[in-house]
C-alpha cells in the first residue's frame, strides 16, 4: 500500500449527547389557555430523543471505524515487516545458493586432480616395477657363473653345461675332460638344492 493510513483514536462512550434534555410537556397550561398547544409541545420530546438516539449511533459507527482503522493500520505495519524478513530471508538463501555452487565446483577440481594423480601415481608404481626387474635382471647377469646355463633334465637332476669354448681348469678334471662331474645347484627362487651332474 502505497498511502499509509494514520491511526485515530477515540474514546467510547463520547459526551455528544451529554447535555441535552428532554423538554416535559406543559400540558396543564395549553390546556387552560384552549390554544390547542399541548400537542405540538408533545412532539417536541419524541424529536429529542430521535436525535439522541441518531447522535448515539452516530458515535458507535464512528467509533467502529476508528477501530476498523486502527486495526488496519495495524496489519498493514506487520505486512511490511513480514515483506522486510522475507526479502532478508531471499537474499540470504541467494548467498547460500551461491556458495552451494562454488563449493561444487571446487569438489569436482578436487575429484579431477585426484583422478589424475591416481592415474600417475599407477603409471610411476608400474615404471618403478619395471626399473625394479632390471636391476634384477642385470645383477643376475654380473652374479659369478652367470654366463652358464642350467637346462633341467628329467629324471637326472639339474645339470650345468658350460658355454661353448670353455673347459673345467680344475685340478681333479685336468684339461679336456668332457666326462660329466657332479654339483649343487640350489635354486634361488624355491630354495630347493639339486643334485646333478655338469657336462663340458
């Protein structure tokens, strides 16, 4: 509402009709003067009391008016509180929607990120893996009798064969012996020791 309705207050019951009499029929004198006069002089109480009473009403509505007003001026103040509070409460679920926003957007930065450092992280574990085997590999490679191979034959043990264009230079073989002579192998992956014979 755009103009705002000032408040009147007034107090129940007024004084309007305060003061005011009701005029006694003189019926005894216009009797005797015969002029007729005592039914015009009747009248004039009945007038008295209508306006009274009208002047009564009067008050009442006026009365009820004011406190028609008054309520209204009431109800329209609490309308524009309740319309303040509920812009304040708008505005603030705006902020709220707002930030919901920023903070999803940040998780999903977040789960990005972390997708891609998993993604790397497994690539490094398999490279380290992989650099780990080498090492093996290569360290196997440069262990003392690497350069022999050991095929494994059925029903005779593991025997080790030397390359071609080595010969055992031991004392107890002396030089191009080709017989076969006995060695412990132990396997380095079960730990299990295996007798055989190595043949030139």
């Amino acid at each position: 509402m755009s103009d705002h309705i000032a408040p009147v207050y007034s107090s129940w019951p007024s004084t309007v009709a305060v003061g005011s009499k009701t005029i006694e029929p003189n019926n005894q004198g216009n009797t005797e003067a015969g002029t007729g006069l005592g039914i015009q002089a009747n009248t004039i109480p009945h007038q008295g009391d209508l306006y009274l009473r009208l002047s009564q009403v009067l008050e009442g509505e006026i009365w009820s008016h004011n406190e028609t007003r008054a309520k209204l001026v009431t109800e329209e103040a609490r309308s524009i509180d309740l319309e303040h509070r509920f812009q304040q409460q708008a505005y603030q679920v705006t902020q709220w929607q707002e930030a919901c926003r920023t903070t999803y957007a940040a998780l999903d930065n977040h789960r990005s990120e972390h997708e891609k450092l998993k993604q790397e992280y497994d690539r490094l574990t398999m490279e380290l893996a992989r650099l780990q085997q080498d090492v093996i590999n290569t360290n196997s490679a440069k262990a003392p009798g690497g350069n022999l191979s050991l095929p494994l034959y059925e029903g005779v043990g593991n025997s080790v064969a030397l390359t071609a264009g080595e010969q055992c230079s031991c004392d107890a073989c002396g030089p191009g012996v080709t017989e076969p002579w006995p060695m412990d192998v132990t396997d380095e992956d079960t730990g299990h020791s295996n007798s055989g014979y190595a043949s030139v």
